[in-house]
C-alpha cells in the first residue's frame, strides 16, 4: 500500500529545493559579474603601469646611444585613467 504524501509534505519540499536552487544561481551570477569586473580593474591597472613604464623605458635605452640629448617621449595613447601616480620628493 502506498503512503499517501500531504500537500504540506510536498509543498514545503517544493520551496526548499525551488529557493535552494535560486540562491545557487544568483550566487553563481553575482560571482560571475564580480570575476569580471576585477578582471577589468586589474587589466586597467597593467595597461596603466605599462604606459607609466614604457617611456622610461625608451628614455632610458636611447639615452644609453646619445646620452647628452635630451629626449621626451609620447603618450601611448589618450584614455580614461584608473590609477594615479604621485611623486614626491623627500620634502613632501
């Protein structure tokens, strides 16, 4: 003979498993979004030092060849800045 379930039984199942399911799939998005968007942070900060970098880099290399010239060197490219270095010397 088979045991008959209550409709509260199947019910409270029901929503357990429904909310259960809910939460894992809107935590897997909002990890999802948040990998991304760090990821962004992150290439946006490289590509920031990167172009701090490379001109020095250059300045560094040509002045090795012809050290008594003074050189400058351009921009990479014009972009919204993320990260901001400030120099300072020993005085503030």
């Amino acid at each position: 003979m088979k045991s008959s379930s209550s409709l509260q039984k199947r019910l409270g199942l029901g929503l357990t498993l429904g909310m259960t399911l809910l939460w894992l799939g809107a935590t897997v998005g909002a990890w999802l979004v948040v990998q991304h968007e760090l990821n962004e942070a992150f290439d946006s900060a490289l590509e920031e030092t990167a172009q701090r970098i490379l001109p020095l880099a250059v300045l560094e290399i040509s002045n090795r060849e012809a050290p008594r010239e003074a050189q400058h060197v351009a921009t990479l490219k014009i972009h919204k800045e993320y990260l901001t270095y400030l120099v300072r010397d020993a005085k503030g």
